[in-house]
C-alpha cells in the first residue's frame, strides 16, 4: 500500500493555517499531514518538554514517517510547537481538539481535556474573527454542544464568532500517515453549509468519499466503526474455542469465512489474549454506557466486553495446566508488549497484562519487543523482569517462549535453532503466528488454540 504514495505529490489546493490542540497519537501524526499537504500547523500542548523536543525535532511517540514530516516543516517554518493558546488560535483559520478522552472507572469518556482545550480556545477567539472548531477526538454523541457551551465560557461574554463540527479520526496507530493519504472516507460533521465546504476543502485533493453528515451522525460513526470491528475480533475469538472442541482450524475458518467480500479478511485474525490499545476497548465501554443512558441496553456490546475480559485469564490458564499454577523456578521467554505490531504504544495492552499476571504466579520473565520495551517498562518496573535487547536473549535458558504481539519480524525467526537454547521445547503463541506442522517437525511442543 505504501509504495502507492508519493507522499510529495499529493498537495492540497487551499492551503489554510490550522490549531492542532494535543500532540499524542491523533494529533500529531494528524499535525505532520496537514503540514505536509501545505497547510501552516501550529501544535498545541500543554508539556513544555514535549514542545520543546518537537521544535528540536524530537519526537514523542513512534509513528512512522512523522518525523520526516515535521523535521521538514521546522525547515520551512510552516509548522511550530508551541505552548501558546493565543499565538495558535489567533493565527489560525481551523482549530482542531485532538487531545485523549481516556475511559474512566465506569466506562464512560473522561471529558476533562476537551473541557480544558474548548475553554481554553475560547479564551483566545479574537473578536471579529470567525473560527471553525472541529472535534476529531473520539467523543460522545453530543459533545460539540459541549465544545460549544466550553468555548463561551472560556470567552467570558466576549462577543466571538465560530463554527463547531466534527471529523473523526480512522488511523491505525503505527500506519496513521499511510491512513491519511489512503482511506476509505472522509467523515465531516457540520451545523452549516459554508463550513462543510471550507472543510472538504482540506481533503479535496485526496482519492476519497467525502461524507459530509449531521455532527451527531459524525460522532457516533466513530465509535459504531470501532466496536464494529472489536466485535468482529471477538467473533473470531470465540471462533477459535469452538475450533478447538469441534477438531477445526479457526485460521482456515477466517480464512473461508474472509474471502467473502461481504466479510472481509480484516479483523478476522483471532488472538488467545483477546483486543487491547487505547481506543478499542475504551470505545466499546464507552459506546455501552451512552446506549444505557440512552435506556438502551446494547445487548451485543455486553458480550463483547464480558468475552474479552475473560480471555488474558483463560491464555494464562493454558500455562498453568502446562507448568502448574505456582510458576516459581520458572522462566518464561516473553515476545511483544506493544498492544499491536508496528507501534511502541502498550497502554491497555493484553500483553502487558498477560505479563501482569505471570509474574503475580511466580514467573521469572526476559521480555523483548521492537519497539515498546519502554512503555512496558513503565508500567511494569524491573520487579522479577529482565528487558532482553534482542530476541536471542528471549530463548535463552527459558522454560516456555510466549509470543503475546503480531510483530511480523517474528515469523523470520530461526526456531528450530533458538530452540535449541531452551530448557525445554515449548512455545505458546496467543497471536497465532507460526505454523504447527513446522513447530512439530522441529521437535517444539507448540500450543495455539483451535489449531490443527
């Protein structure tokens, strides 16, 4: 897909000033396209460690190609990092709210940063201009008259001009920038004609629908295309356990089951420790808590929840009737902590809690991933861990290798001969990854649910 783009070529024809507020896994890769497509980009936020490293080209997440992009705007002096609501918000022509709605303990959105930046905007809204403020968060139905409502009261009975509207975000963390110039749609939600256009504008030079809706409509797009498609992972989940019981493959199944255009291959990719990462599993609670306060009990969302919640237990059960429930003396090779492949991101990573729980039983644990070794680090310590820098070390004198992440690079591994630094010949693969007629012929005792 990506050698389809020259990433030069593709200009927008209207080029405007934009307010990136929030440079995390939305807002910046969202910062560094806009700017690359030749608009004038302030990034907004509220870290001034993080303001500083951008303006030094710096970055403070992975994400591929994000760093040419703006090292190249920095050149230009057509992006800047800045700390500075009212140098952004005045110069720009676009304010866009890209900053987290994390799940709180209920499994609502926890509003608060929207709250802040909404504010915060319209403290700096000078009068006599007209701003577009658009939410490109993932929020709840409803938010952009919350924006609204921030807005005037951070503008204190000023007498300010703006336009709110909504355009939400479909980047897969790790190809978010591919996503932009390659994607399905285009989703804008808008009170008014006029700000509709001024929008499509921004993406008019891209090959795409450009689905122009009602604001709610946009809002609620988001979260029903993502629990959609965790709903179709624990699908395939549950798939796998009857697999398991009824003697068949769930690869073969999904496989069957995909080439049906009216399924789909993607997202059919069954995983033993079940969906994690900050969006899914947060949007899943949160769209069922909106649908309760709607009175509506989302009866399908339920069992999503409930069935992923199950899963990290039931992969680690499988270690136990192996080794047994108290894993001290044990060592256990652990490969991948990143939520998904092509990411350093392990917030809310099944992996890391795989870990979590391993080590609880007793484990002693050596832990490799290309990229989220640190992000894992932090939120497990050095307690009983040690941190390999490279998969060899993995294999090394360990009882059992678990593979909890789809990086591709694993399926170029040597296992017949990393193997043989093993204690023992033993791998479970909650990702699916290898081929078990090539683990048996390599004498390794492999265990992948639903499996042939």
């Amino acid at each position: 897909m990506e050698n389809q783009v020259n990433f030069d070529e593709v200009v927008t024809k209207n080029p405007k000033t934009i307010a990136v507020i929030g440079t995390g896994y939305v807002g910046l890769p969202s910062s560094a396209v806009f700017n690359k497509w030749g608009n004038k980009v302030y990034a907004v936020d509220v870290d001034k460690k993080k303001i500083d490293d951008l303006n030094n080209g710096i970055m403070p997440i992975y994400e591929e190609h994000v760093e040419d992009f703006i090292k190249e705007g920095l050149q230009k002096g057509t992006f800047k990092a800045t700390l500075d609501y009212k140098e952004a918000v005045e110069d720009s022509d676009i304010i866009i709210i890209a900053v987290g709605t994390p799940g709180t303990a209920i499994g609502t959105a926890d509003m608060r940063y929207i709250d802040a930046s909404a504010r915060s905007i319209g403290e700096n809204i000078p009068e006599g201009t007209h701003k577009i403020i658009v939410t490109k968060s993932t929020v709840p139905v409803g938010t952009s008259e919350r924006v609204k409502k921030a807005v005037l009261e951070g503008a204190n009975g000023r007498n300010i001009s703006f336009s709110v509207a909504s355009n939400p975000e479909f980047l897969r963390e790790g190809f978010a920038v591919i996503d932009s110039y390659i994607t399905d749609r285009v989703v804008i939600g808008v009170e008014d004609e006029k700000t509709g256009k001024v929008l499509s504008s921004l993406f008019e030079h891209i090959d795409t629908e450009i689905f122009l809706t009602d604001i709610k409509s946009s809002e609620l797009i988001k979260y029903a295309s993502n629990t959609f498609l965790a709903t179709k992972i624990t699908f395939v989940n549950e798939l796998a356990s009857l697999c398991q019981r009824v003697g068949a493959d769930v690869k073969n199944v999904a496989r069957g089951m995909g080439l049906d255009q009216r399924i789909g291959t993607r997202f059919l990719n069954p995983t033993e420790i079940g969906f994690g990462g900050p969006c899914f599993p947060k949007d899943v609670d949160a769209l069922y808590h909106m649908s309760l306060g709607a009175n509506y009990d989302f009866q399908i969302l339920a069992s999503v929840i409930s069935v992923n919640e199950k899963l990290q237990r039931v992969f680690v059960n499988k270690i136990a009737r192996k080794f047994g429930s108290n894993l001290t003396g044990k060592t256990l090779g652990i490969l991948g902590t990143a939520f998904k492949d092509n990411t350093d991101d392990a917030r809310h990573s099944p992996a890391v809690e795989v870990i979590r729980i391993l080590r609880g039983m007793g484990a002693e644990l050596k832990i490799y991933d290309p990229l989220a070794i640190e992000t894992a680090r932090q939120q497990l310590g050095e307690n009983n861990i040690l941190y390999a820098s490279s998969h060899k070390e993995v294999f090394s004198g360990v009882d059992a290798v678990v593979i909890l992440t789809e990086w591709k690079e694993f399926l170029d591994y040597d296992y017949k001969g990393l193997s043989e630094n093993m204690n023992s010949k033993v791998i479970f693969d909650a990702r699916y990854m290898l081929t078990p007629s090539k683990m048996k012929e390599y004498g390794i005792e492999y265990y992948s649910s639903g499996r042939q």
